[in-house]
C-alpha cells in the first residue's frame, strides 16, 4: 500500500503520489524489451553501410545464409518501397538502392544466437558505388553539391515543405514591420550561434521484437514513446494494413524523444515476416547513438533591437538547420524552434525563417526542448546584452518585457494561464539575485538567468474509463509511461474525478488493439493533453453511475453526490451506495457494464491569419504555454577555464502540479540535461564518422557533476487543463544552456557563440579578457 | 578459449610460458573483459591471477610497499599505511571508474593496458614505483616508466607478467600528489594527467622531486627538467612558474575528440603546478 495515501486527508491530484511501478522497478521485476523472451525466437544483428552516400549495386547473402545458425537475412530487396515521416514520407524500412549516412541499417540476419548473428552480418557482401558526401548544411545548398533524395519532389509531405534539392523544408513567420522597426531602436545586438549534435542517451537503448502469427498478422513489442507512432512507421514502410499489426510496449527505459518515431522496428518486422519465427532486435549502446537520432546542430543569426529603456521592439531570427539523412521529425523541431525565437516576451516586430537541409550524416529529430534550447541560447543572451548596455539588471530587463496575461504569441496561439511573472519573481527571491557570489581565489563566478515558454497541447488522443464489477476501475488510454509517471498522473486524474484512492485505479499498457489513440509521449502533451481524455472519460463513467444510482434510490440525479472513496449519495443524507453496488447492477441486471471514453484532437489554431504571415508552418494546431524562470551560480576556473553550476533554481509554471514530486523530478532532470548540452555533451563526426559513439568520450553528466537544483513549482490553473495542469517534461530544460551563458557572460564578459561552452573554449576568453585589463 | 586459474606464482608462470597461443593475464578485468566483449580482444586463453594468494596482499619490504598484482584500488584506499605514505598513488588508483570498477581494477592492470591516460602509472611514475615481472626465467625489476611501449603496448616479454609493484619507503618530509583534468567530475577519462613525489628538507627546500605526465604522449612521460625548476627551491611562485613551463615543454600532446594540442599542453602546466602545491603542503605536513 502507498505509505503516502490517506483518502480521509483529501484527494489524489496534488499529492505526491509515488510511482505505481516502483516496486516492481526496485526489485528488478521490471521488464524492458531486452527481458522478453518468445518461444522459439531468433536475434538479430544489423549491417550498417561503411559510406555515408553511395549506390548500392548487389547484395550477396550466400555466405551468411550459410553460416551456423542463421534462419534469415532481409536486405533492402526484401522490404517493399513504401517510405515513412512524420512530416515527409521519405524513408525505407531498410536502405534500398541508396545508402545516405555512415551506419545505415543495409541488410540484417536473424539467426539462433545473438553470436551468431553478429557473425553472419560480416559475411553479407554489398556492391557500392561510392558518391560524394555532403556533410554540412552549407555544403547541401551548394549550386553543384550532390543530390541525396533524387525523388524528393514526389514524396508524400503533410505540409507545404517548398522542397527541393537537398533543402527539406523552409518556414517563414513574420509579425508586424521589422526591417522598418530597426530605424526605432535605440540599441541593436546582432551574433551568429552555434550549437552542437547532442545525443538522448537514455538508460535504455532502443530494440523490437516481433512475431508473426498463422494469419500473418504481426504482434511487435518495442522500446517507443508511441505504439501508434511505432504501427504508423512499420505499415507505412512495410505497406501494411494497419489491422495487421499490434504494437505493444513492456516498461520503456527513457525516451526524450529517440523513441518517438521508428527506430528498428521495420527492419525486425520484415525480419520476423521473412523467417516466420519471432525475432528479438536490441541495439548495443554504440548503435543506439550511430543509427538512430540526435538533437539537431543549429546555426543561427539573430538580431534584437530595443528602446532607450530597454523595451523589445524587434526580433529578427535565422536558423540553418542539418537535418541528417532523413526529415523524421526535423521539420517540425524548425517550425517550433523559430515559433518560440522571441521567448516568453512582447515584441510587436519579428521575423523568423529558417532552412533545413538534408546531409549524410545520422537522421536529427525529436530531442526533449525540439529545437527551443537552442533558440533561447541565442535570445536570452541577446537579452542580457541590451542588459548591459543600457545598464540594465538582467531581471528588470526581463520584466520590461514579459509577456502579459491577455497576451497572444507570436504568429497566433492563445495564452490562457501565464504564470511568468510569479517564476521571475519565485527564482529572484530563492536565488537571492541581488547579492553577488563570492568567488573562490583562482575562480570568476557569477550568476546567470534566462526565461523559457513551452506548449503541451497538440494531436489527438483518447481514454477508456471502466467501472469493474467491484466498482474499482480500470484505465486506458495508450500513452507509454517512459519512466516519468505518466500513468501515475493520469491514474491521479482518474481518481480525483472519480473521488476514489489512486490504488482502485488499474492502468492498462498501451496496445494498438485495446488502447485509444495516442499520439505520443512527447511534446510535454500527456498529462495536459491525454489528461484532458483522462478527465472526460472518468466524467462519463461519473454521469452513468450517477444514472444508476438515481434509479436504485429512487431520486432524481439532481439530489445526488459523489463522495470521497467512490460513493454516491443523496445530498444531506447518510444514504448512499458503494461504486460495487452500482457496477454489480450494470453488469448483471440493468443498463450494461459502464464504459467511459473521451477523445480530442488539439484544434486551436498556431497561426492567427490578422496577425503574421506564416508559410511553411508544419503544425496548423498546437498551443496552451507553460512557462519558467532559471537562474544558476556558475564557478569558473580561471586557469583551466573549466565551468561548473554550483547551484541552481528553476522555477516552473504546470498550471497545477497533479504529482509535485514527479514535477520536481521533470525539473531536475531537465536541469541535468540541459547541463551536459551546456558544458561537455557533444557528437564529434571524423568527415562522416561518428568518432564518439561510446560512453566513454561522449560525456553525460554524472550525479557528482549535478548541482542541488532547488525546484520551484508555480500554479497559474490553465482553464482547459485537467484540474488547470499544463506540460512539464520539457519546460525545465530550455533555459539552461541559456542561463548558463549568461552566467558565463556576467563572469567573463562577451557572448558566448558556440556551445558546448568547454574549459577549451572559456580559456581564450579568461586570457583575452585578462589581456585586455 | 581457455581460462586458466592457478593458486601459485610458481604454476602462473609455468602455465603462462606453456601458452602457445594468444594468453592474457586476467586481473581485475576491467579493460581486458570490455575489451573481449567488444570483440578487441579475441585471446585464446585468460589466466585470471587473482586466486594467487600472494598476489593479493599489500606488504611492507625494506620500509617500502610491495603491492601484489591483483589488488583492487579499494583494497588500496583500505591500507591506513599505505594512504599515510603515498597519498598521491592511492588517490589516483582511486579515479579509475566508478566504485564498482574501484572493487575490481587494479594498479598492475591499469599499467600493462598501456593507456597514455591511465591514472595511476603518473603517480606511480612519480613515485619512483618499480614493477617486479615474473616469468619462468624468473623475476625482474623494471622501473614503471619503461613499462608502457606506446598506446596498448608494454615492454613485457613472451611469458612475462607484472606479479607486483613496489613502492620504496618515504624520507621524512616527503608528499605526493596526482591531478587530472577531464571534462567531468568523475568516472572520465584525462585529457592531462600530472603526478609529483617531493622531498623537502627542515627548511622547506626540495631537495628531491620526481614529476609524470600523462595523456601528452604515447607513454606516460617522466619529465626531469620540471623536477629540476623545483629541487633546491622552497616552490615559490617562480619555481612553480619554472617547473609549469618545463611540463608545457615536454607535453607533446595529439590533438583528438578529448582535447586540442594547445589546452592539453597548457593545462599540464596548470596540473604540475597545483599537484606540486598539494604535495609540498603533504610534505610539511609530514614534517
């Protein structure tokens, strides 16, 4: 029993609710894609290409076919030629006439080892044709580069992605007047930025197992953010009917975003369909960083120009975006991340394009902040640097121009709740901004703040609510809980509507076949959006047990009243019926068993026609804004130029935190990631080989490099939210790499160009600057 | 393969020098079994050396430490003595890996993987450490400099293992101490290591010094002129000065993914002069 709960203290959302799997996670029971075991199951090893761009001319597959062990070996030949995206359908299941990046999954082998597997790969023999690379976005404009999606023009896209050559997509969004805003400003910042390939390393790296039956309809388990995504990828590329495929999921060890879109289910389905035996495909932690995605380099040109008292008048942003082999979801990350370029601020003159193109290199995508880290990196240094020049307190800068309860954003979505200004405020206090840290002999030190916005409302998604016989209930709804507590929180959605103890509420795994439709675990979206779907359908399963219990006492519905622990009572009376009472009698005498089920698609609109002009925007409907405030103390080396956060405090707007532990937890995590994006986290390419892909030299921060992060939750009630809730999964990490900048800044002076900001790359600036004095 | 386990010196190196194939000696096994899983290292036969009982004890020898090849770097930080006398050896075996690697690695293994980074071989070189090699000729003597050959290659000959390292007793007013820079706070690997052993006299002079780099060559390199900018000087600023020029003189470092030519070679200065620092303050505290 949860040590924590008390029904007769109050009700479920609020409280710290552990999670419902913890047990099962501290005793080792639970299980990840590699525990699954199927009678009879092969494994399976994949053969990456050893060029970034080339033809390929032949396959020869004798000898492994040959080997000891080996039941079946798919190459591109094997799969048919659909193509997969979530914005541009450009990719196969398995490369077929073309390899485009150093890795790519070319042919792989099931066999009964894992050993054996591995050994056979090296026996498939592949013709190339060996092409010139592109290896950088400015290489792919070039007038003569070489062309990797010769067919590009006839993919399938979801949106006006103006697509052609390498460039995968562009977007615009212009406000207002800004070439005619500069001639108003009575300062201008303008700086190029740069910042680097991160790589999502979740604990847990990515793998599938499939299994075919007798009616050739396939069941496939999988490390995902999404079972619907993961049905969506495999039928699109494999051309199959949706109906012939289950997607299901055991325990997911971590995802922030590698998880969302396919991975290596495709190639382990047509692996299972061409052996019929069930094949199991995990890959080692070096795979998981070379085939499947990272978080998107992005260079970026801004420009911000204020008035004499430090007022935003004009953003202008430009953003060049690699986007690796494949679009997967980097059409997006660019429309999002030039979507929030002007922060959480009023500013009546923007302009923001971006381009995006295509390179040999590892596919970029999803990544926990898509693409909003990176902007902020640029804008809130910009605003630190009008700052100064107008001598301005960073904060009272900030609050010149925060963006207003009534506020629109820009280009068009609404703001309901906006608790900002309570963020700014809270981490001002704890942080003790006004008193300068004292620097330790040999140390510069200062503190540092930035400002962050995120969505967490878009796409559609679903709930079934069941009353069981004995009036518990049970909860589907089809998002995977990819260890942040999702199914906790919706479980305390659950129960509060329902006024019953979080224990009485079961939570179902997500499954194509009995789940509604979830988008994804993703986009902060599960708590504020699927909670919504959480909330209604608990709703409806309230007004049928209300309808039973008014016939069974005889009174009308009006009279009646929910009660804490699952009863409904006539009002003013001791009379009232257990939840048992009530579904017995729909399951065995009147009315049927009571289902509950709520779906939404998010249909506010992004872009507001009166007032931006938006082309190219890849998400017509997404919006509700959480918001935060960080501020970190960071101590620098002066003669090895090494930077460390000493301490750091974020304070975030959920709207309502439905479990503060799990909103704390969302929050330091998000701190840590964003740290090691800030400090040392980098994908280094040798020309088109990844040189990193180990744990050993690509660099995550451990708990000894992690600060006390003081967590601070503030609750502006978003009204459309499921108890006012809003996102938090993202939010806590946008502003880090920012705010640590500007600490860096305030402690050296200058802007900080490139991330990751590394002893190699602070030490010129301590000697110029020392230099300079 | 084979996996051999003898419980005596004696049948470890008669089954080592009867290995015709590919034999690896096996100690804690933190490089040798990463590497093997990876599918680096494909040996025909392991020799795990750790049911050697004498191979597993820290003795005192002529006022000095005999460290048997298989003692775990925790088992290091357990022996009060040996902390007291070599701080600096200690600490640095104690940075290989997280806790749990901690229970297994072992100095010797650290030494014989060869790696230009390795942590403890600077302290060790700094140290003055001896390494005693066992084979079926016998035993030798050879100093833990002339160990590594480059990059995952030793001097070891066919047959040959290291059964232990030895470090000779402390002068009185003596300290050591051992820094690396990575870009982490544990559980990394150096971008520069730096060990200095001194020994001051009554006065506060040097009057004895031994300065290691690692991670700025192929080998760890023992750098004499940085231990001759400080003997005969109290390790004043010029001293110090003196001794992070001749450090940054002597790296010659190979620009890769863990650092440029320019930071590795300045920062070996920064290291000599802070270890220098903390074992002078060792020293007196000695005193």
């Amino acid at each position: 029993m949860n040590a924590e709960f008390d029904p007769s203290v109050g009700t479920a959302v609020g409280r710290s609710t552990p999670k419902l799997e913890n047990r099962e996670k501290v005793t080792g029971r639970a299980e990840y894609i590699d525990d699954l075991y199927r009678p009879n199951m092969l494994h399976a090893a994949i053969l990456g290409s050893p060029f970034a761009h080339a033809r390929i001319l032949s396959y020869d597959v004798s000898e492994a076919l040959a080997a000891p062990g080996v039941v079946g070996v798919i190459t591109g030949d094997d799969v048919p030629a659909g193509r997969m995206g979530a914005f541009i359908k450009d990719e196969h299941a398995l490369a077929k006439g073309k390899v485009l990046y150093l890795g790519e999954p070319v042919a792989a082998v099931a066999a009964e080892t894992l050993e054996q597997a591995r050994a056979a790969v090296n026996l498939i023999r592949v013709e190339y044709l060996e092409l010139p690379a592109v290896l950088s976005p400015e290489a792919g404009l070039a007038p003569d580069a070489p062309i990797l999606h010769e067919a590009l023009a006839d993919y399938i896209k979801v949106f006006d992605a103006g697509s052609t050559g390498n460039l995968c997509s562009r977007t615009e969004l212009t406000e207002g007047d800004v070439d005619a805003a500069w001639a108003g400003c009575a300062v201008i910042v303008e700086g190029e930025f740069t910042t680097q390939a991160q790589a999502h390393v979740a604990m847990e790296p990515c793998g599938a197992l499939a299994e075919m039956d007798a009616q050739g309809r396939v069941t496939l388990w999988s490390a995902n953010q999404s079972v619907f995504r993961v049905q969506a990828n495999v039928c699109e590329s494999l051309q199959l009917p949706m109906s012939r495929l289950r997607s299901l999921t055991p325990r997911v060890g971590g995802g922030f975003g590698n998880k969302m879109e396919a991975h290596i289910q495709p190639l382990t389905v047509a692996l299972a369909m061409k052996t019929g035996r069930p094949v199991k495909c995990v890959l080692t932690r070096e795979e998981d960083f070379e085939i499947v995605r990272a978080r998107h380099p992005f260079r970026i040109r801004m420009k911000t120009g204020a008035d004499a008292e430090g007022r935003l008048i004009a953003r202008e942003c430009e953003v060049l975006l690699d986007c690796g082999a494949f679009a997967d979801d980097s059409p997006g990350v660019m429309g999002y991340a030039l979507l929030m370029s002007g922060g959480p601020y009023r500013i009546p003159n923007q302009r923001a394009t971006g381009k995006l193109v295509y390179t040999n290199k590892l596919r970029f995508g999803a990544y926990r902040g898509f693409g909003n880290p990176q902007v902020s990196f640029a804008s809130e240094q910009q605003i630190d640097e009008i700052a100064r020049k107008l001598s301005l307190d960073p904060i009272e800068m900030r609050r010149r121009n925060l963006l207003q309860p009534g506020d629109g954003w820009f280009v068009g979505p609404k703001v309901a709740s906006n608790g900002l200004s309570a963020c700014l405020d809270a981490v001002e206090k704890a942080s003790a901004w006004g008193r300068k840290p004292d620097a330790k002999p040999g140390t510069r030190r200062a503190k540092g703040i930035a400002l962050s916005a995120h969505i967490s409302g878009l796409l559609g998604t679903g709930a079934i609510v069941r009353m069981l016989e004995d009036g518990t209930i049970s909860l589907n709804t089809g998002a995977t809980d990819i260890g942040q507590g999702s199914d906790t929180a919706l479980a305390q959605i659950c129960a509060e509507t329902l006024k019953v103890p979080v224990e009485m509420v079961s939570v179902a795994s997500p499954d194509t076949d009995g789940s509604p439709y979830n988008w994804g675990t993703t986009a902060s979206r599960v708590t504020y959006t699927t909670g919504r779907a959480v909330a209604g359908a608990a709703g409806e399963v309230l007004r049928q047990a209300m309808g039973h219990a008014a016939e069974m006492l005889d009174v009308p519905v009006e009279d009646l009243e929910l009660r804490e622990g699952g009863r409904i009572a006539i009002r003013g009376s001791n009379t009232d019926l257990p939840f048992a009472a009530i579904s017995g009698r729909a399951h065995w005498a009147k009315g049927g068993p009571i289902v509950g089920s709520h779906t939404l698609v998010f249909d506010e609109p992004t872009h507001d026609p009166k007032r931006a002009i938006a082309l190219g925007l890849p998400f017509p409907r997404i919006g509700v804004f959480s918001f935060a405030a960080t501020v970190v103390d960071v101590e620098i080396d002066e003669v090895t130029g090494q930077a460390r956060v000493t301490e750091a405090w974020s304070a975030v707007d959920v709207g309502r935190a439905i479990n503060p532990r799990l909103v704390d937890v969302q929050i330091e995590g998000g701190f840590i990631q964003g740290m090691g994006f800030a400090l040392y986290e980098e994908m280094v390419w040798d020309g088109p080989k990844l040189a990193n892909p180990s744990l050993l030299d690509y660099k995550v921060p451990t708990s000894a490099d992690s600060p006390h992060v003081h967590s601070i939750i503030v609750e502006d009630p978003e009204p459309s939210g499921p108890f006012g809730a809003k996102g938090a999964g993202e939010i806590g990490l946008n502003p880090v790499p920012a705010a640590i900048a500007n600490a860096v800044g305030a402690a050296l002076g200058g802007v900080s160009h490139d991330l990751p900001l590394t002893a190699e790359r602070l030490l010129p600036r301590i000697i110029e600057a020392e230099h300079a004095a | 393969m084979q996996y051999l386990a003898p419980t005596t010196l004696d049948d470890a190196v008669s089954m080592l020098a009867a290995q015709a194939g590919d034999c690896r000696v096996l100690a804690g096994g933190t490089d040798l079994l990463v590497r093997m899983r990876s599918g680096f290292a494909e040996p025909d036969a392991v020799m795990d050396i750790k049911r050697i009982g004498a191979l597993r004890e820290i003795t005192t020898e002529d006022g000095g430490f005999r460290i048997g090849a298989a003692v775990s770097g925790a088992e290091m930080a357990e022996n009060a003595a040996l902390v007291a006398a070599w701080p600096g050896v200690v600490e640095a075996a104690g940075l290989i890996g997280s806790t749990q690697i901690q229970g297994r690695a072992t100095m010797a293994g650290n030494l014989c993987n060869a790696s230009p980074a390795a942590d403890s071989v600077p302290a060790m070189v700094a140290a003055g450490a001896v390494a005693r090699l066992a084979s079926a000729a016998g035993t030798r003597d050879v100093a833990v400099e002339d160990i590594p050959a480059g990059p995952g290659k030793t001097n070891l000959k066919p047959g040959e293992f290291v059964a232990s390292i030895f470090l000779p007793a402390r002068p009185a007013r003596s300290g050591d101490a051992y820094l690396r820079f990575i870009p982490r706070t544990e559980m990394d690997i150096a971008v520069v290591g730096c060990g200095v052993s001194l020994t001051l006299d009554a006065g506060g002079t040097c009057t004895a010094a031994r300065v290691a780099l690692g991670a700025v060559a192929p080998t760890v390199i023992l750098v004499p002129e940085a231990a001759q900018a400080i003997i005969g000087t109290k390790l004043d600023d010029a001293a110090l000065d003196a001794l992070a020029a001749a450090c940054s003189a002597a790296a010659k470092p190979i620009a890769d993914k863990r650092g440029t030519v320019e930071f590795r070679t300045h920062v070996a200065g920064v290291l000599a002069r802070r270890a220098a620092t903390i074992a002078k303050t060792r020293a007196g505290e000695q005193a």
